[in-house]
C-alpha cells in the first residue's frame, strides 16, 4: 500500500480546504514515501525486449532516426517531429507534415519513451519499433510507402552495408521490420539519467531544494501519483481526460475520441495514455491537443479535471517546482554523417500537386 504524507506532516487534503503552503516532511520520510510511486531512470540504456543496442544498431538507427530521405519529399525525418535537442518534442501545438499538413495531435516526446507501456497518446503501438513504422506510412507525416523506403536503402551502399553490420546473420538485412527495430534501438538509448529527483531518491537530500520538496510531496499528497508514477512518471496506463469534469473544448477538442479509436470499446471514448512527465518543463506545449503552453496552467487543468480540486497558487508553483526536477541529463547525440545517394535512388516527390 501506498504511504499517505498525510499521515507524516498532516498535509492538507486538496479537496476542501487547500492549504496556502505544503507542510514538509523529513527528508527520510519524504524518500520513503516518494520510492512507493518512483523509480530513478537507470543509468544505462536497457536493450527493448528481442532487441539488442550493438553498436552498429544503434548507429544504424540513428542514421535513419535523421535521414530526411525516410520521407517521400525528402525533407521529413523522425528528428523534425522530436527534436532531441529540445526535449524529444518539436515545441508546435501539432506537427506538421507533408504538403504542410497539421497533423491532429501534438508530439510525444521520444525522450525516455523506451519506459512507456505503449506508444503514441491512443496507445495503438505497443513498443518503440511498430511506432517507427506508423509516421513513414502516415499521409499526414511522411507519406511514403514501404517499397518506396525499402528502394531508397537499397539504392545507397552506405546504408545496405550497415544494415549487413546491423543484422549479420540475416538473409535479406534491408527491410522494413529491420528499419524499425534499428530505430528503436537508437531511441531506447534516449534516456535522461540523473535528475535532481533521481538523485534524491538515491540518498542526496541536497538535490531538491525545499520548494521542490514540498511540491514532491503535494504531487503525491493531491492524488496527481495516480496517473504519474513509475521510472517514467506516468506513461504507464490510460486514463480519461476529464475524470471529474472535462476540460474545454480549446484543450480537448471534440472530434478527438482517443483510444476508442483502437479498441473501438465505448468505456475507452476520450481515453488517453497518461502523459510521462519526465523533462516536461522543455516540452510546451502540453496535452495531446497542445492547447497550453504555460506548465502552471496545466497543473491547475488536470487538479479540476483530473482530482476534482482547485489548488492554491501556492501549491500550484509547489508542483511546477517539482516537475523541474524531472529535467535529467540529455542525450548528447553527434550528428550522424549519412550515406550518399545514387543514381538509382529514387528522387524527392513534390509535396504539393
């Protein structure tokens, strides 16, 4: 069972009355408390399951993670969308893809995607590979075509000697499942170790501040450990949005059912993955619509849609406080140099008609 804080510091209940300002507990009572919700992110990568991180995956993956040439036009790459120099995200309200689509929903984060219980905000990948497959095929995005990416690999000598390094004992190492495994090879060593949180729950009560303590402890105390736990501080299941009151339409636009669009099951209608929380102070904006760009201002949408609740500002900037302890070390990833075309490789296509 979970340990409550209440029973330590007599927190205040965020249902009626809200206290102005989160009592603090010892820091021991505070760790022990927060590693019944938390984990730190391990400080290495961890190879997905039926998946290894050789060198030459990985490598391979990051190829094609930043290859442009992945795309019909030419100029869309799994980097366009998440940026790994901001966060894992592209910092738009919703993406934008070929012929300058704007697509429904806003960019994940690929940053720590590795620790979710499934891929995209509906859920319908369930691991990093079959989601490399879904934004080359999607019109919206990419727009290509499997034989068409498979003709582009091939063309090049760089890329069909490193998928032969990357998958050596198979007979035909160019294809389309091979792209997506060496791709979440790359992303599975996107991780952000070493968090001012990880740190404390390792033992170093100098990592947060006191602030940032007691907004650990009303994030728990208010009931936002519900949907945000584990290595990923959410990421975990799916939830509602709007378990106590939906919020308005700007924030969850109505024509955007979640994952009832996958399951097709009535209890899953605006049901969303809950969003992982790791780094969230570089991935405005937030939500699957995008709508917000202020973390405050989420903060206060998910107590009242969420818990039912309406925080003090105090409380509020307690929260944003301790979601910045989430930022851990980013990734430092060096450009890769790609393989040069041929003249077999097949040309960029014209985004517009």
């Amino acid at each position: 069972m979970k340990t409550s804080l209440l029973a330590i510091a007599a927190l205040g209940v965020l249902a009626q009355p809200v206290l102005a300002q989160t009592d603090l507990p010892s820091d021991a009572e505070l760790r022990q408390a927060a590693l019944e919700w938390f984990e730190p992110i391990p400080d290495a990568p961890q190879a997905p399951p039926g998946n290894v991180l050789s060198p030459e995956r990985v490598d391979l993956g990051a190829m094609l993670f930043f290859d442009p040439r992945m795309s019909l036009s030419g100029l869309f790459s799994c980097q366009s969308c998440h940026n790994v120099g901001i966060g894992g995200v592209d910092g738009l309200q919703t993406s934008i893809g070929h012929g300058w689509q704007q697509g429904p929903r806003n960019s994940p984060t690929m940053l720590n995607a590795i620790f979710n219980i499934a891929q995209f905000w509906d859920g319908r990948a369930p691991d990093l590979a079959e989601q490399a497959k879904g934004p080359v095929q999607a019109g919206v995005e990419m727009n290509n075509t499997p034989e068409n990416l498979i003709g582009t690999l091939n063309s090049m000598p760089g890329y069909v000697d490193a998928f032969k390094a990357a998958f050596p004992d198979e007979a035909t190492p160019v294809s389309f499942d091979n792209f997506a495994t060496a791709i979440e090879s790359f992303e599975a060593t996107l991780i952000t170790p070493n968090s001012d949180l990880d740190r404390f729950l390792k033992g170093d009560d100098a990592a947060m501040t006191d602030l940032e303590k007691r907004g650990l402890a009303a994030f728990m105390d208010t009931g936002c450990t519900a949907c945000h736990s584990g290595v990923n501080v959410g990421g975990q299941d799916y939830y509602p949005f709007g378990v106590v009151e939906r919020p308005g339409g700007s924030v969850l636009p109505e024509g955007d059912r979640g994952r009832f669009t996958v399951t097709k099951t009535a209890d899953d209608d605006y049901v969303f993955r809950a969003a992982p929380l790791r780094n969230v102070a570089l991935t405005a904006p937030y939500f699957h619509s995008g709508a917000v760009w202020d973390l405050a201002e989420a903060v206060s949408i998910m107590s009242s849609s969420q818990l039912g609740t309406e925080l003090a500002e105090a409380q509020v900037d307690e929260i944003v406080a301790f979601l910045g302890t989430l930022t851990g070390e980013q990734p430092q990833v060096v450009h890769p140099i790609l393989p040069v075309r041929s003249t077999d490789t097949p040309r960029p296509q014209p985004m517009m008609p």
